[in-house]
C-alpha cells in the first residue's frame, strides 16, 4: 500500500489539482476529465448565467514604476501644489475638472478616463497608501502584491483569494500577460498562467520539425496509463490541462476585435484580455502591467504619454467588453506601487513617494471622485498622507465582486469601502 | 513488498546502474550515460564519497564580483552631501544622485553575473553536491537581492552556504545570525536595544530552526533583544556595543545576559531543532512530503526521526548523516526513485550534464529559470520556494520542456537562436557501443533519461516514433528523439 500512501495524501491529492470526476470523453479514462473539458460543456449547455458569480472577472492593470498621482488626480484648487512644483505643475485651466466642490482635476492626457467618470464606468479613489510606506520599487511592490506590509510569505492577494475556491478551475483560473507571473498572482495551490504572447503559451517543438507534434500529442494528450503512482500521474495530468489551455487560449486570441485598438503594449494586452473574456474562458482573473512610470528626470512628455495610453486602452477595452456583450461582467483595478514626492525635484521630476490614486472601472463601480484628496498641508516627511488602506479595496473586490473570502486572503479583516455598487 | 524505513545500508546486488543514476540525480545535476557507468563502477560507498568529498574545485572560475558596488559615502563625501543639501546646490545634488543611480545599476548588472555564475557552477562542477546544498540552504535561509540591493553580500552569503552547507548546520545558523545580507534582509541593522525589532528572532525560530508552533512570543521578544546591536559595517558584520541590550533575557526558560549567538545556541540545544533540519533535507533529497507532519507518511515520519536524532548525535555535523542517507535502502527505494519533482536549476543543470547539449546563451538560461519561477538570489520571500508540485503546473511545464528544446536544439526561443542550433551538437556520443537498432536506442536513452521503471507501454510513442524514422539512426534523428524524452513526463521527475 505504500504507493498509494507514500507521495500524497487525500488532501494534498485534492489540492494538486488531481481530484477528478470520471466519465471523460476526450481525455484518457484514467486522467478522468479536466477541469477545462468540464466547463466547455457547461457552457455549451448554458449552464453558466452571464452576471453570475463565477462569470465575474477580475483585470488588474499594474502601472509600474511609482505613477505621479498628484499629477494624474490634480489638486487645482491647491496653491500649495503650484508651489510645490513649479516646473511640472498642470495648469488649471488645461487639467479636466472631475469635481468643482473639492478643486480636483485630472490631467489633460485623461480625456478618454474623464469621459468614462462622466458615463458612470470609472471611479478615481483618492489617498490610497499603507502605513510606514517603504520607498522601494520592490518592497513596495511587494505589500501591493501581498498585501502584507511585511511583504509575506511568497503568495499574493489574487493567489490566496482563489485558492479559497475549491471548484475554482485550476489551470486557467488567473492568466497575467506577461513573461514572468506576478507575486500578487501566485497561491500556494492556484498558480498563474503568463505568456506575452498567445504562441509562446505552447510547446515550441514544431519550429525543430513539425512531424514532432503528433508524436508529443501522443504523449501530452493521450498518454499515460493506469498503473501510474500519484506523483507521475499529477504530471501527465498537468501536461493535458496544458494542452487544453493552450488550445482555449490561442482560439480565444484568434477572433479579431470589434472595436479597433490603438497599439501600445497596455492596448496590445488589454486586447488579447478582450478576446479571452469574450470566449469565456474560466478565468476569474486577468492581470496587465504597463511600465515606465519611475519618472524622476525630465517627466512632464513621458508622464503624459504613459497616462494617455493608459486612459485611452481602458476606453477601447470598455468599448470592447460593451460591443461584444461581456461589459457587465468586468471590474478592473489599476495601481501602481507608490506615488511620488509632493515637491519636484532638481531634474524636474519627481522622486518616490507614498500614498496616491487607485482606479476602478466597470459597470458597478460608484463613478466620480471617491475619498478625499489627500490635504497638502498634512504632509508626513514630503509625503501624502494616505486616506484609504489598499487592502480595504482587495477587501471589497475579493468579498463583494469575486466572492471569495478577503479575511483568509489578506489574513485580517479590512473594513468595507463600498466602492462597488451591487445592489 | 514493504519499504524499508530504516538507514540500513542498501544490499549490494542492489546497487545498479539505475541506482547509480538516482544518486547521482538527487544528490547532483544528473550525468552523461557515461558518468552513470563511471559511477556505477566505482560501486556505492566510492560513489558517495566522490560527490560529498572531492578534492579538486573548479580553478579559476570565481565570478566578477565588486566589494565596492555599493558601499557607504566616505566622512568627505557625506558633509560634502550635506553642504550640498544646505545650500541647494543642484549640481552637486544631481551629481549624488547619479552616482547612486549609476551604482544601483552596476549592483543589478553584477546580481545578474551573479546568477550566470551560479548556474555554471552547478552545470560545470565536479562536486555537484556542495552546490546542491548551496542552493538548499539558500532557499532555507532565503534572502532575496532586490531587497538586500547589494550584489555582493549575496555573493558573500552564497560563498558562507557553500563551505558550510555540507559540514555542520551549527556553524551554518551562527553564520547566518552575523550574515551581512540577511542582516539587512530581515531589518536586524535597525533591531537596536531601545527599540528591538523582532523580524530576525521570529524567522529563525519560525522559518530556520524550529517551525511554526515550537516557541512562544516571549521567546521572541526575549529572542530579539539578544539579536540587538548585530549590525552591518559595509560588507561586514559588526557588533554594535551600544545599540546591544546586554541585560537578563529568559529563552526557553534559560536565563542570562544572552547574544545572538548565545541565543541560536540556546536553538540548536532543543532536539526539535535537529528533527526540522531533518525534514528539510528529507524533503530535499528523498520524497517531496507536506510542512505539516501529520500529513506524512508513515514511512517518512520513520525515517526523518532517525535523521533528526542522528543530527542531534552528530551535533549538527551533516557528512555522516548524509553519508548513511545516500546509501540507504530507504533511499534507493522504488517509492522513492523517479519521484520527486525536479527544481528549475536541477532540470537546466541536470539536462545539460546529462545529454552534453552546446553552450547557450547564458540570458536565455536566466529568463527560463525566470518564467520557471526560480530565480537565483531572489526567491519569493523569506520563506524561500515552495518546491515540490508548485513547481508544475500549466504555464511553467511549457517553460520546461521549451527550456529543454532550446537547450538541445538552440531553437523554440523568443530570440529565436540560431538557425542551426544543433549543428554544434553531437548526440551520438551518448549511445556509446550498445546496440544500435532504432527501438534499442530508444529504449537505452528512456532508461538512461527517464529511468528503467517507465514501463513498455508509456515507451510506445518513442518507439513508433523511432521505428518510423528508418533502419539507421541518424544525429537528426537522435535529436529529435531527445526533445521527445524532454517532453516526457517522466522528464520532469527525478
């Protein structure tokens, strides 16, 4: 008996992704069915309701670099912000006013975000931060990753949240384009899928000789067999799951857009994100990065390039989800891992800083201006003051939208933002 | 038949050529079929002396590592900064600033010659266990450089792994107390005696010696306070008498006026610790088991507590201990061999020195280990890789085998290699004198590659595809045969 003891316990058999149910059609008898073949035939039968909870999904768009948020959500009615930055500062009368009461605008670069606020499909959540903020790319990454300003244990917030869900479908349950899976993504069961680019999500074997691929799906799609011990058998069955995915994935890609999207890389992922929520894959969560926000020379051009491909991907992604009939089901957050310092610097830059915007877009978001913009005349060390902990927004997002339990993902409770309007 | 859970010594007509190929798997990167045969020849006990003991190191390759990259302003340059600062003198100002940024990037170009150097070490060495080890306490004791942001502490920490990961996990936790980068890793610069912090007294309680649940908050807080004044001078360890809390502390119910050194002491006297370590390397080098111990099996628990109380005998002494593990029944048992699932730096290693594939672009190397998710000098956190089945699933099994295609064929790559990648690459060496029929080969290079356990019919698709491929067996053909054994599932394991 101790093959059947030795490698895996009931539990850790489950966790693996090799609890099965039998009754395979494709798949050989003994690898039983994928979690992938599974959902393709509920939703041939239409068992899966649009709007329903395991349609929802989930885009976080990272934008990486430290984005300026005083220059992005603008203190205009603020003489201490043209104080501060005499070489940067967006005059008030070219920024794009969100709300008169508060003095608050967002910079002229945001046309297309400023439209989507007006049409009740994004919201600008003011001061967002955590407590001692940590300066470094990485390690401050790392806390928005985790959610842990002690920078955690390896897993993120995303990872943690699907690893609640034990019918989640394992394989596909988070894709990231990209080629490495971020930290926010990785559970310690649910792991990523990344690629950059559809192709790259497959064997490359045939660029040798493409007389290999029949013999490899030979032996990634039907091999195996029934005598196999529960280590091997996890592989052969992950191996299938790959080949599945990777069909679904590049189907997925190859119907071409309704709506025209600009090029860009944000656009570009954003794009191929589109395709694959309209051939709803089981994916619950889609993550994006655009890069190039550490501007600390020279950042008036790059940042008001950086925001206009930003506003202007998530304008045509919304477009999109609208025209092919997924919009409802689609929140996206987008973040970035610190603000930058109220005060320019000498190289008319700005240099890392704290607290700053979070966006949220989709059908159930409270559009308009959230929180409160944070006092310039409260500064902690150059630094603004953060109003919202993030963690209060992944609180909301993982309960409210995901419906996944945030106390077991974040490992505390955080207090409800009611940023999303479900009702 | 029962597995044998006890350290016995493997009789010798068991002692077999697949044995020798499971050894030198699990306690190296593989090896050509060649190196199997030498190793098989030379029988069990010369065996496992060679991989622990070896006298001859690889001369000449240490890597090109600067201890200035990133060092701390002069007396001059400091008031010079701060004049600078006093009287906004933006030139100078600037001029700081592009040293330390200019700084920073030579500190991640040096990290990276870093990590090409390691993965050298572990596909060119002829002590493969000492890297092995190397790379085991690095995810024990992990520190990650893109917090440390100081190339050469790392360096530094992996060469203190390297020469006592094989002698004594002792002298291997005192060394990691007055380690540089973990110091700077965990915050231990800042634990001072008016405000301790307690993230390095909890990690090594937690993460290094003991495991979760084996100490109270107190033995932290106590444990901290010990830890305090344990700073960084530039690239040394430096105790700083005044930030050091030098009055009574109660650890584990022992009281006195501890250090951090009396207090990792204190650790390595409490059996449990003994028993973690043997877990550790249980599940390094024999069976891929659970954190929680209930969830082991029987045979597992068996073993581990005769490693544990042979650690604890030994006084952390890890030769002999290793020494009986390699050569036990246990070890080379059939629950046991064909397993565990290899790491990224056993899979990139152990195929290079396995199949003699050509040099490779060593950024290549680097960013399939990235998308593998094992990125030397940089694991996830503290707690260092999950390992085990984490390492597989759906996205990363494609990075394997495209990592294998690359390595034999130079092709399947974003950079799209060379298009002749294999032209430098003579597989035939690897048939030796055996018999050459198109099946034999075939089934010669499974056992060699996959192992002799795989049975007939999972061969089937290798064969066919051999038999197809004509009377003789040509290089071309031979290579694709490789890529096919590469994307085997078996491949995967060890």
């Amino acid at each position: 008996m101790f093959h059947e003891g030795i490698a895996f316990t009931r539990r850790e058999f489950l966790y693996s992704g090799m609890a099965m149910i039998s009754t395979a059609t494709s798949a050989p008898a003994f690898l039983a069915r994928s979690g992938l073949a599974m959902a393709d035939q509920n939703m041939a039968h239409g068992l899966d309701r649009p709007g329903s909870v395991p349609e929802r999904v989930l885009v976080v768009v990272q934008l990486s670099g430290g984005n300026d948020g005083l220059n992005t959500v603008i203190p205009v009615g603020s003489p201490g912000y043209y104080r501060a930055r005499p070489r940067i500062a967006i005059a008030e009368k070219e920024a794009l006013l969100i709300d008169p009461n508060q003095g608050i605008a967002l910079h002229p670069a945001l046309a297309d975000l400023h439209e989507m606020v007006s049409e009740g499909l994004a919201s600008v959540v003011q001061g967002v931060g955590y407590p001692n903020p940590n300066r470094s790319h990485f390690a401050s990454m790392d806390v928005w990753h985790t959610g842990d300003t002690r920078g955690g244990r390896g897993h993120g917030w995303i990872g943690k949240g699907l690893d609640q869900d034990r019918n989640i479908d394992r394989s596909l349950a988070c894709v990231c384009i990209g080629s490495d899976a971020p930290l926010a993504a990785q559970g310690r069961h649910v792991k990523p899928v990344a690629f950059e680019r559809a192709e790259a999500f497959r064997w490359a074997g045939r660029q040798r000789q493409p007389e290999l691929v029949s013999v490899y799906d030979r032996i990634c799609r039907e091999g195996g067999d029934s005598d196999m011990d529960a280590v091997t058998r996890f592989v052969y069955r992950t191996a299938l799951d790959a080949q599945v995915a990777s069909d679904r994935v590049r189907k997925a890609v190859a119907t071409g857009p309704v709506t025209r999207f600009a090029g860009g890389a944000l656009s570009r992922q954003l794009q191929l994100v589109a395709a694959m929520i309209r051939a709803e894959l089981p994916t619950r969560v889609y993550y994006v990065a655009l890069g190039g926000f550490d501007t600390h020379a020279q950042q008036v051009s790059t940042h008001q390039r950086l925001l206009r491909e930003f506003a202007s991907a998530m304008k045509t992604f919304y477009r999109e989800l609208e025209a092919t009939g997924h919009r409802s089901r689609v929140v996206t957050l987008a973040f970035s891992e610190f603000g930058r310092r109220v005060a320019q610097n000498a190289s008319a830059g700005t240099d890392h800083g704290a607290a700053g915007p979070v966006f949220l877009f989709g059908d159930v978001v409270r559009p308009g201006l959230q929180g409160e913009h944070p006092p310039l005349d409260q500064l902690v060390g150059g630094d603004l003051r953060f109003g919202l902990d993030f963690r209060c927004i992944y609180a909301e997002l993982l309960d409210n939208w995901l419906q996944l339990d945030s106390t077991a993902a974040l490992g505390r409770v955080f207090r409800k933002t009611r940023l999303l309007d479900l009702s | 038949m029962a597995i044998s859970t006890s350290l016995n010594r493997l009789p010798r007509r068991d002692w077999s050529p697949a044995a020798a190929r499971h050894l030198l798997w699990r306690v190296g990167f593989g090896g050509s079929p060649a190196e199997v045969a030498a190793v098989w020849d030379a029988g069990l006990d010369r065996a496992v002396e060679g991989l622990l003991g070896s006298e001859d190191n690889i001369a000449g390759t240490g890597p090109d590592v600067d201890p200035d990259v990133i060092r701390p302003l002069s007396t001059d340059e400091r008031r010079a900064a701060r004049a600078a600062r006093q009287s906004g003198d933006e030139d100078a100002l600037r001029e700081f600033r592009s040293r330390r940024i200019q700084s920073r990037r030579e500190d991640r170009a040096m990290h990276i010659r870093l990590q090409s150097w390691w993965l050298q070490r572990m596909i060119q060495t002829p002590r493969p266990l000492e890297e092995k080890l190397a790379l085991l306490w690095h995810g024990h004791f992990a520190t990650r450089h893109r917090n440390v942001r100081d190339a050469y502490l790392m360096y530094q920490q992996n060469q203190m792994m390297r020469t006592y990961g094989a002698k004594s996990f002792a002298d291997l936790a005192r060394g990691v107390v007055r380690d540089p980068a973990m110091l700077k890793f965990l915050n231990n610069d800042r634990n001072n005696a008016r405000k301790p912090n307690e993230n390095m007294a909890r990690e090594l309680m937690e993460l290094f010696t003991l495991g979760e649940g084996q100490y109270r908050e107190r033995d932290i807080r106590e444990g901290a306070r010990s830890l305090t004044g344990y700073h960084v001078n530039d690239n040394d360890f430096s105790f700083r008498r005044r930030a050091h809390d030098g009055s009574s502390k109660t650890i584990f119910g022992q009281t006195g006026p501890f250090d951090g050194d009396d207090f990792v002491d204190i650790i390595l006297a409490r059996k449990r610790c003994a028993r973690f370590v043997a877990f550790k390397l249980y599940r390094y080098f024999v069976l891929d088991i659970d954190e929680e111990e209930d969830r082991w099996p029987p045979a597992s628990k068996r073993v581990i507590d005769q490693m544990g109380d042979r650690i604890f005998r030994d006084r952390y002494q890890l030769q002999p201990l290793l020494k009986d593990l390699f050569r036990s029944r246990h070890f080379y048992d059939s629950a046991v061999v064909g397993k565990k699932i290899k790491s990224p730096a056993e899979l990139l290693a152990g195929t290079i020195r396995a199949m003699n594939t050509p040099h490779r672009d060593p950024r290549m190397l680097r960013e399939a280990m990235r998308r593998m998710g094992q990125q030397l000098f940089d694991p996830p956190s503290v707690a260092g890789w999950d390992g085990g089945s984490s390492w597989i699933n759906t996205a990363t099994l494609f990075a394997r085998q495209n990592l294998c295609l690359y390595l034999i064929t130079g092709k399947g790559s974003r950079r799209g290699g060379s298009r002749h990648g294999d032209e430098d690459y003579d597989p035939m060496v690897l048939l030796g004198v055996g018999d050459r029929h198109p099946t034999s080969v075939a089934n010669h290079l499974v056992d060699v590659y996959l192992g002799s356990h795989v049975p007939a019919a999972r061969r089937v698709p290798l064969l066919d595809f051999m038999t197809r491929s004509g009377q003789t067996v040509t290089t071309d053909t031979l290579v694709s045969l490789l890529v096919l054994i590469c994307a085997m599932p078996e491949y995967q394991l060890c």
